[in-house]
C-alpha cells in the first residue's frame, strides 16, 4: 500500500521556491551507497531490481544521505521501466507498483530522517539506454522518433507522478531527441521536473551544442531546473555557466567522482577530481541545486552541505 502524499500534501515549502531563496543539497549515487552496503547490482534491472528484492536497503541508502545533509533524495527509479520489468517476468500491475514503492521508500527516508529541515523527493526518469543496459544512454541517438521516445516514457512518468513526489528528475539524457521526447511525456502530469544532460565537453553525448540543447527546457513552464549529470566535474564547470545564461533557470548539477571506469577491469581508475571549491564556483555561476552522481557517496555529500550551508 503506498504511503506517498497526494498532490496538494507535498512538502512545503516547494522545491521550485526553494531554490529561488537558495541552495539546495541533492544527494549522491544510489548504486555505490548500496553497493558499499555489500549489495549485487550486476543485474539489467541495476538498483531497480532491489525494489523487488530488498527495498529496505533501498530506504537505508536514501537515509544515509539525508543523515549526510542532502535535502533532496532521488529514487532508486533510473532503471525502472515497464519493459525492464517486464523481461523479468514481472507484470504491469506490480511494475507500476515497484515504480510507486521507489517514491514510498525515499518518503519514508525522510521521516526516519526526522530532520529539521524541509527534505524532498525526486521521482528519477532515467533515459531509453538505462533500460536497454547497453551503454546506450551514453551515445543517444537509438533510431527511435521523438513520438516513439515520448510512448516509451510516458506510462511510467505517469505512475511516478501519482506516487505524489515533489519533483520528476528527468536525468542522464544524452541528445535532444530524447530531452523533446521527456517534455512532451511531462505535460498535464501535474508535478514539476528537472532536466539534466549527460555532457562530454560542450556538448551533448550524441554530440549537440550544449547551448541548443538547454535552450529546449527554457521554453517549458513545468522545468524548474536545467542542467548536467553523470559527466565529469572538469565538463560540469563549463556547463552551469551555460545553462544559467541559456535558461535563465535555477541550475541543477550532480557530475560523478571524477574517476574513470575501466570496462576491461570492471574497476574504477584515477582520483577524484569533485572538490568543495568546485561546489562554490558552480553556485557562483548559477547552481541552485548541488549534489553527485556515480561514485559520489555520503561523505562527499557532507561536506557539499557544510559548505553551502556555511558560505
């Protein structure tokens, strides 16, 4: 049975004006957070399929980054899709109800969490290529039409906007196609979203000018954040600044460790580059919302808070 709130009991205040009177805390990567708990995620279905298996772990994960001081828990939803689901045998009345556990379970982080501050929770949209596990939601470009993006995402942007969470994240896009596609799947649903690139440089994963592909969001009343995700601290430096000139828009912004993944290893390589001193210059350049993706865990998370908070 699902705990979330309906519409009208949302946290308040918003996030949208939470983010015009300041900056907020988002948290960090779900699938290290479970994966240092000792959890397995090599599975298709990823940190999704623990909504099925074990979704305490899943609230335990959103708990250690509110305890870390994130103000914004981003469900463990990426990679939950009907047709994901569906591959494992599971139907479209219990997918759709593992899609509303993921917003119940962050929900009932925050009110373990018993914090003092407002916490939120952002229903994450991942992109077509999440759910074909091939690496795909790093290239863009599937050979599918916008319309076809659109019929892809919609039902489960519909399931997890009646779970009742305060924000859509609409995360890890790769091309324009698909960021089209996620706002016309956003209309009428009745709850805002953020939109966030996956970059390499100045552009897009498919390769578009990151300038065109920001200017989309711009013109859509329901996106109350523009901005980047999954991609290094060096690309994000560049691409706050842009997406604040190109929007005019609060800024959303969560890149990885900054350490690179080696496939032939199965194994991460390199040292961190996401430092507190980057945090300050993303807010001086128009970040409102401020937290980490892969390889980003709550220590980090932590001093992000500290220093926004103390700055």
């Amino acid at each position: 049975m699902s705990t979330s709130p309906s519409l009208a009991e949302r946290t308040s205040p918003s996030l949208a004006d939470a983010l015009a009177a300041g900056t907020v805390v988002l948290d960090g990567g779900m699938s290290n957070q479970l994966a240092a708990a000792g959890h397995d995620l090599s599975d298709e279905l990823w940190s999704a399929r623990l909504l099925a298996e074990d979704p305490e772990a899943v609230t335990e994960a959103h708990l250690a980054y509110f305890t870390a001081g994130a103000d914004v828990a981003i469900t463990a939803s990426y990679q939950a899709t009907f047709e994901g689901f569906a591959r494992r045998g599971i139907g479209r009345t219990e997918a759709a109800g593992l899609l509303t556990l993921s917003v119940d379970r962050a929900r009932e982080a925050a009110r373990r969490a018993r914090a003092s501050r407002p916490l939120w929770v952002a229903a994450s949209v991942g992109p077509y290529g999440a759910m074909l596990a091939d690496g795909s939601e790093y290239r863009g470009r599937y050979g599918l039409t916008v319309s076809e993006l659109e019929r892809f995402h919609r039902p489960r942007m519909e399931a997890l906007a009646a779970a009742g969470p305060d924000v859509l994240a609409l995360e890890t896009v790769p091309d324009t196609d698909e960021a089209q596609a996620l706002l016309r799947a956003l209309r009428g649903l009745g709850v805002p979203a953020w939109l966030s690139y996956s970059v390499a440089g100045d552009r897009t994963r498919a390769g578009q000018p990151l300038e065109e592909a920001f200017a989309q969001a711009a013109r859509a009343d329901e996106v109350i954040a523009v901005g980047v995700n999954c991609c290094t601290p060096e690309d994000a430096d560049h691409a706050v600044a842009l997406a604040a000139r190109t929007t005019g828009k609060p800024v959303v912004v969560y890149p990885n460790s900054g350490e690179t993944w080696d496939a032939g290893a199965r194994d991460w390589t390199g040292r961190p580059t996401f430092t507190t001193e980057r945090v300050t210059g993303w807010r001086e350049s128009g970040a409102r919302l401020i937290g980490g993706c892969c390889r980003v865990g709550p220590e980090t998370i932590a001093s992000i808070a500290r220093t926004l908070r103390s700055s």
